[in-house]
C-alpha cells in the first residue's frame, strides 16, 4: 500500500454516536491537507454497510454503540476489508477495554481527551503499519503478567464453537457468510491463541471450557 501523499489523502470514516464528539473531531481532521473525511457515522453497521462506497484507509471507531459494539463492527469491517486500520477513540482508559480492541485487531487505541494533534500522530503511525497506544492508554497497559494467555475474541469463539462440531472451513464460511480464507485465518489465530495445533485439541478445548454448551459463543 503506498504512502499517503498531496495527490492522495488518507481517507478517514468517523464512527461515534455523539455528534458533537464526532464534529469536533471532524473539523480538526478537515485542516490537514493529507487527510480526507469520507464519511462520519452514528452507528457500527452503518460504516460497515458503507465500507465499499467509501473505501476509508483508517477508520476512528468508537466503543458503545448502540446497535453493534465497536469491537464486533472491528472484526467485521477487518473480515470484509482486511487492509483497513482500525482506530479505537474511547473514553475508557482501563487493560481489559485496550487489550480488548487490540486482540480483536484495532492497530491503535486513543483516548478521547487527547490532544487534537495527537489523533493525526496516530493515523500518520497506523498508516505507517504501527500500533499506536496513547500515553494514558500505554500506562495502563502495562503487563502484569507476561504468561498471560490471550483471549479469544467473540468471533473466534463462534469460530470454534463451529470448528469443535466437526464442520469443515468451507461449512463454517457458509454458516457464518465469510469467505473460507477468512475462517483459516481466525482458525490459525485461535490455535496461535490456545496454543493448539490439531483440530482434536481444539475440540477438547471447546468442551473443556463449555464452548460447545454455547457459552460465551455469540457474534
């Protein structure tokens, strides 16, 4: 992917139910010559159902939405547009929220009381193929145990859960409407994640941990 230049601005979609927030944002956005605003959203799905139309570089995705959370719209648009990076502005500044947005595969994670010249730092560095954690959002991620196991994302659950049954990735790419590299790919994130390496092991893990009962397997 090339670089951002004069000829060809990053395009940016704003995502955030509070219009005044995603206003705010907007215009300061609008200033930089490099950037383009293609389109600002009150809701999850809305953005997603727009992601052809627009086709955003970066994507600045609020978490509480009140049709779809930002983490299930983030897999998503990264299923439909894997080039796309995910930009998560929230209020929420604690581990679980941050590590959260990043296993389900946001690039970067800003508070919303950051400087305004600091949300352009942090598409210039996701556009760069960064991570980029804001000062609030490093300090309270710093680990406290680094045998930590991470965690599935709902999807890999609904993944595995499907997996464990016996189906093949082209039943589950059926079922779950995804292409049939899509579902490789989160089958190799799962067993990276669990560290697994049969689909036998994997099927023990999802009746180990109540997977197969449904337990915590919804999109």
């Amino acid at each position: 992917m090339t670089h951002p230049d004069q000829d060809h601005p990053t395009r940016v979609a704003i995502v955030d139910d509070h219009p005044m927030v995603a206003e705010g944002i907007q215009s300061i956005l609008e200033s930089y010559d490099d950037l383009a605003v293609v389109g600002s959203f009150s809701s999850a799905k809305a953005v997603i159902d727009a992601l052809d139309t627009l086709d955003p570089d970066v994507i600045l995705m609020d978490l509480n939405m009140p049709d779809m959370g930002g983490l299930t719209a983030t897999e998503i648009v990264l299923e439909r547009r894997p080039g796309t990076r995910i930009l998560v502005l929230s209020m929420h500044d604690s581990p679980e929220y941050i590590a959260s947005a990043l296993s389900h595969g946001a690039m970067g994670y800003i508070l919303k009381d950051v400087p305004t010249d600091e949300i352009k730092q942090a598409i210039d560095a996701v556009m760069a193929g960064e991570r980029y954690l804001c000062t609030g959002a490093k300090g309270s991620l710093e680990p406290k145990d680094g045998t930590a196991r991470e965690a599935l994302t709902g999807r890999e659950q609904t993944i595995l859960l499907q997996l464990a049954q016996g189906k093949s990735n082209k039943a589950v790419a059926q079922a779950l409407d995804i292409s049939v590299r899509t579902v490789e790919t989160h089958r190799k994130n799962i067993k990276r994640k669990l560290g697994i390496s049969s689909t036998a092991g994997l099927t023990r893990y999802a009746l180990e941990h109540g997977v197969l009962q449904g337990t915590g397997a919804r999109l």
